[in-house]
C-alpha cells in the first residue's frame, strides 16, 4: 500500500462544446504527493500472511533473481505525470504525459519503464520576412541538457485535453498571434482487427496564423534512440534517413535502429509531404550534450540540413538521437496543418524462457522481417483522417447524449487506455502450428474454435501494470464488457485460451468447486447455461431472473445507503465492507477499501435494476477520488481508502464501466434524473 499527498491536477470539464474529456493547464502546480512508500501494517496485522509473502519475496527476488509478479516492497512510485498512450492494441505503448513528455514506456510486453526522455520534444519556429522571430521548446522543462536549446515555455499558455485514444494540446504561442493546436492519434477502433494492432500514433499539428502578414511555421520532433534505459548506452545503435512514396504520397523522416541482442527495435519519426509542406531532417546528434548544432541548424532558416547516408554505429556508453521537421507558409489570418507521425516496429518478441519465438499481430499485415517502420508511418499517415471518422462515429452519440453527465463520458472513454497499455499481447498463430501444440490434449476438445484463433490470433493483458499477472479471470470477468462490447473476437479468443484451461481442469471439478465457494454465483451460472442452450428447458424451480427482484433491488439500496452515503460522506465510492453500526470494516486487508472496478459494477447492476440517479452518484465518487482528487489520470488503481492510500497502479478491472454502458444501452427508452453532483472539493 503506497500513501497519496496533496490536491488535484486534473478536472472533468466540457472542452469546444462536444470534447468531454480529462482537461486543465500546463501550469497548474502538481502538488507533493508520497514517493511510493510501502505500508505493510495491513499485512502484518495478519503476521502469517506477512511471513509467507516475505519469504515468498526473497525467494523468488534474492534467491532466484527474478522480478517479483507483485512486488509490494518495490511499488511504483504515484508520478501525476501521465496522459494518453500512443499505440493499438497489442504491439506496446509509449506515454505522454499531459505536458507532452514521453514518460512511460511498455514496447515489451508487460515490462515498463518510466522514464522522461529530455530529448522527446517538439520545437516550433516561426519566420516572417525571411527572419527568425521565434524559436522555442514547447515544454515547461528546464533540465540540464540541451542547454543551448530555448526551454521553459509558460505552462499557462497551454492547455490538456484527453478523450481516449485522442489528445489535444493547444499552445498559444505569447506574443505571436500564433496558436498551435496539436492532436494526437492511435488506431483504437471498435471492431477492427486490423489497424488497431498497429505500433503506431500520428500528431497533427493545426496551425492558426492571427498575424496580418504570412508566417512561416516550422514544428520540430527529436527523438532519442531508445527509451531512456541503460541500453541506450550498449553501443551499436545507429540512424538513417528514409522515405516512402506510395499510391502518390510521400513520407519522409529517420529511423533509429536499436539493435538490442534480444528483442530488436526500430523508431521512426517522419512527416508527410505534400503542396505546400516541406520535410527535412537531422539524422543523428548528441542528445546529452548542449544541442547546440540542433538548434542553430532549425535558427538559420527553419529547416534542417538533411544529410544523407547512415550514421555511424554508437560507441558504448555514447547516445544518440534524430529530428524532422515539417515546414509550411501560413498566410495572414489563415491555417495550415503539419502531420507527422511515430512508429516503433518491434515484431518478434521472446519471453522469459526464450524457447518459442512469438509474433504480434500487425505483422500479418507489414510483416515480421523488422523493416516494416517506413510502412507502418506512411500507413499511419495517410489513414488518420479514416481512423478519425470511425472514432467520431463511435462516440459521438454518447459524447452528445445531454442525459449523461460529462464525468461519466470521461472515465468512459479515458478508462479504454488499459486495454492497449496493460501490457497487452495479441500474437499470430504460428502457421505450422495445431490446438494441441497450444492447449496440450485439452485443446482437442475445442479444435473447431482453432481455424477462428489464426484468423484473430491470441490476446491476452495483464491484471494490472504492478501485478504483472496474465489474464486473470476473476478480474478479466469484470472487465470483460469493454472487450465484449468492442472487439468481442478478441473475447471470444481469451474466453478459447480459459477454456481449454478449464477442459484440462475438468469442468465437473470446476463446476463442484463453485458450488462450494460461492452457491449464489453457481446459481446464477447455471442460469446463463440453461438461457444459452436453445435445446434446454428450464426447470420449474428457475426464473427468468435468478434471484427475487424485489430482494435484490432492497440490497442494493442497503448498500447505496450503507457502503456509499455511509462512507466518506457518499464521495468516494462504496467502500468494500461495511459494519451494522456504519463503521467501515476492518476485518480483513482489503474489506476498508474501494475498488474502483467493483463500484463500476456495482453501479451497472443499479442501473439494470433501474436505481439510476443511484448507479452514478456511486460511480461518480470514484471518478472524482482517482481522476480528480488523486491525479492517477491513465494510472486508475485498483483500491483506495479513505485515509490517503491506494494499492496497485494502473489495473484491469475499472474497464468494468462499459458495464454502465450496457446497462443503460439494455434500457429501452432510458431518461435519467440529473445525477447531483458529488461535493468533492478540488482543492482541500
């Protein structure tokens, strides 16, 4: 358990009139929170439990020299750092925080690195008359590299949107009448099973010329060849300019090879050319050093030298890094758009045995030889308006259903972000391979799902980015809506990899366990076999509803008046256990808690049961603690309590909001009551 400190940094607003989304300034100050110190008095209150996970740990951390799956005396330090990730599904992620740094790194699947990379920026350059008016970094950054660079832009010129898997950034650029807008893109797109695996994110940058004479507009990217890990440093990297026209358009930009033993990469920085828009480029500089040659390069005349060949291969110990640069007249009151784009192309993945060569899925569609970079940015780049249709027709409906409160849109849409950025792997089937080279003998009892996996191949993301877990059932069940709702063929090859799991278990064994754990939930399973099964009919003892309506909408007001208004005065949620007396329980370690995945649910089933006013005044509560009050924007953990302290960053089981969804789309001719508000202050 880590403790949190201090106010919030982010705010739910409407944003342009349709845009509901994560939003506030560059400047606004991120108060001091706990540095990610561990609180084991919960654990050893119940010393046994204490003992076996501290010699369950220097086992598998000493002994073994393994990483911990869930390290609590390692946690990852709370950073109020992050925004939207760049990526589809499955071929990794790369963050930027809600100031633009890139600050959180996932291209091995499930292996993170949180690193702010100083040399990852984009510089604007504006000219006018054939002069340089305007050089700057747009960061509020002041580190101690690059020193020759221009840092230090005023955060309160700068605004954050986020609405998941878009992001805006607008700068007003001070005293220049220039407003730069930047939009960032990812190929998220319900039901398709194509471009939503791609390793990809484009960056469009519109620009507004208020001046009433033409300017001339420049936007540099650089990027460091890595991720800002101790590799960056192995020697042997090395950059090379590329480009690509195809079906009469022309990308251009650097590659930067990263040539690790295990596990290879390549990143791409590119722009799109066309009428108007030039492209140049830096192939290779010192991002440690003061920058110097970088900057007085863009200066001279706004564009870079573009040198051609390859760059000389790093020394160990040296780092090196590239930029492009998209250039474009804007006349005097008038707007222009610069593209540009970032693409990683790391196909093959081995895991910790490194027995089995694994490839994700994009490769089916740009292959798995590592060269795939170049089409990957041209693709991304000339496809983005595409994505952006689908996007726009998928939610706005939703975003422009004035019967659903903004908080609700947020966490929505912003809580998809785990289904790219929870270490998420979707691989190929290999094409020599059969069921029981998957599933082992339990396989051959499901082998006419197989020609269904090679079609979609096999998914899979982890419990939560601490709890380095794979498909945890239990957890996956609540957030199993997202996927069922979104791209229901990556559920239906989950559900294949459980199944045959549970075939080897053997499903009377499975079936006998339930029954003894939980009859409630044995019930109610049966119930589903018996709805699903056209053959079946039902027993005289079964409803169509598993339990008495009007037993289950009395405990549900029980537990909206006892566990959500009866705790933290109705703003934080419902509380996991709570007393007769109306103290929250204390029992065991984690019945004092909030999950914010369970409330969602619990919301989802109020509303099924038509307690709506009820189901978001619950849910709202934890919107307002994680996005608001404790700035884990992209970070949403599995628990809280009241008390200022969370536990486990970044967790599977808040997507189990599309349940809401569900529930609401379920009901016909649905009106809500207004959801009053939550009384939870923005700064305490």
């Amino acid at each position: 358990m880590r403790r949190y400190e201090g106010a919030a940094r982010g705010r739910g607003v409407a944003a342009d009139g349709w845009r509901v989304c994560l939003a506030h300034r560059f400047e606004e100050p991120r108060q001091p929170y706990g540095a990610g110190d561990v609180s084991l008095r919960d654990v050893l209150r119940h010393v046994g439990l204490g003992l076996r996970y501290f010699r369950w740990w220097v086992k598998k951390t000493r002994i073994e020299k393994k990483s911990a799956f869930i390290d609590l005396l390692c946690a990852v330090p709370l950073q109020q750092i992050y925004g939207c990730p760049l990526g589809g599904i499955g071929g990794g992620t790369i963050t930027r925080g809600w100031r633009g740094e890139f600050c959180r790194w996932q291209l091995n699947p499930g292996i993170y690195n949180y690193e702010t990379v100083i040399a990852n920026q984009f510089t604007v350059c504006l000219r006018c008359k054939g002069q340089t008016i305007y050089q700057q970094v747009l960061s509020v950054e002041r580190p101690s590299t690059l020193q020759s660079w221009n840092w230090g832009y005023c955060g309160h010129y700068a605004f954050y949107h986020a609405l998941y898997p878009r992001a805006w950034m607008v700068y007003e650029l001070p005293g220049q009448k220039v407003v730069l807008t930047c939009r960032q893109v990812s190929p998220v797109i319900p039901h398709d099973y194509k471009d939503s695996s791609l390793p990809v994110g484009v960056f469009i940058w519109e620009v507004e010329n208020g001046r009433d004479e033409d300017v001339e507009v420049s936007i540099m990217f650089s990027l460091q060849n890595g991720m800002g890990t101790k590799e960056d440093r192995s020697g042997g990297h090395w950059n090379e300019p590329f480009a690509l026209e195809k079906d009469g358009e022309r990308v251009a930009g650097v590659l930067l090879h990263h040539c690790t033993s295990v596990n290879p990469f390549t990143l791409a920085i590119s722009a799109r050319e066309k009428a108007g828009t030039g492209v140049t480029h830096l192939m290779a500089f010192n991002p440690t050093g003061l920058g110097r040659e970088v900057w007085q390069d863009l200066l001279q005349d706004g564009r870079l030298d573009s040198p051609t060949g390859q760059s000389s291969l790093t020394e160990k110990g040296e780092v090196t890094a590239a930029a492009v640069c998209a250039s474009c007249r804007v006349p005097a009151r008038g707007h222009r758009t610069l593209e540009l784009a970032l693409a990683w192309d790391r196909p093959c993945v081995h895991f910790g045995s490194k027995e089995k060569l694994h490839f994700r899925r994009y490769t089916r569609f740009f292959g798995s030889g590592g060269d795939a970079a170049p089409a990957l940015s041209h693709h991304a780049l000339t496809h983005y308006e595409e994505w952006e249709r689908k996007i726009e027709a998928w939610q706005n409906p939703i975003l422009e259903n004035s019967q659903l409160p903004s908080w609700y849109k947020s966490a929505l849409f912003n809580e998809l972000y785990f289904l790219t950025d929870g270490g998420t792997i979707w691989m190929e089937v290999p094409p020599d391979c059969c069921a029981e080279d998957l599933q082992g003998p339990a396989g051959t009892g499901l082998s006419h799902l197989f020609p269904f996996l090679r079609e979609y191949g096999r998914f899979a993301y982890l419990e939560g980015q601490e709890y380095r877990m794979y498909n945890t059932y239990d957890v996956h069940f609540y957030a199993s809506f997202a996927l069922i709702m979104l791209w229901p063929k990556l559920q239906i090859s989950l559900q294949y990899d459980i199944a045959s799991a549970s075939l080897g278990f053997g499903v009377t064994r499975v079936a006998s366990r339930l029954w003894k754990l939980n009859p409630a939930l044995w019930r109610a399973s049966l119930r589903v076999c018996l709805s699903t099964e056209p053959k079946a009919a039902p027993s005289p003892s079964l409803s169509s509803q598993v339990f008495p309506k009007s037993h289950v909408v009395s405990a549900l007001r029980t537990i909206f008046e006892k566990n959500v208004l009866g705790f933290a005065g109705g703003t934080m949620g419902a509380v996991n256990g709570m007393r007769p007396d109306g103290v929250p329980d204390t029992s065991s370690v984690q019945s004092n808690e909030v999950w914010i995945g369970v409330v969602y649910a619990l919301a989802a089933t109020m509303i099924q049961e038509g307690l709506v006013e009820e189901g978001f005044r619950t849910a709202e509560g934890c919107y307002r603690t994680v996005w608001e009050q404790l700035g884990m924007a992209f970070q949403t953990p599995e628990a809280y309590r009241e008390k200022k302290v969370y536990r486990s960053l970044a967790y599977m089981r808040p997507l189990s909001i599309w349940s809401m969804q569900l529930a609401l789309e379920r009901r016909a001719g649905w009106a809500p009551a207004p959801a009053p508000p939550c009384q939870v202050p923005i700064h305490p």
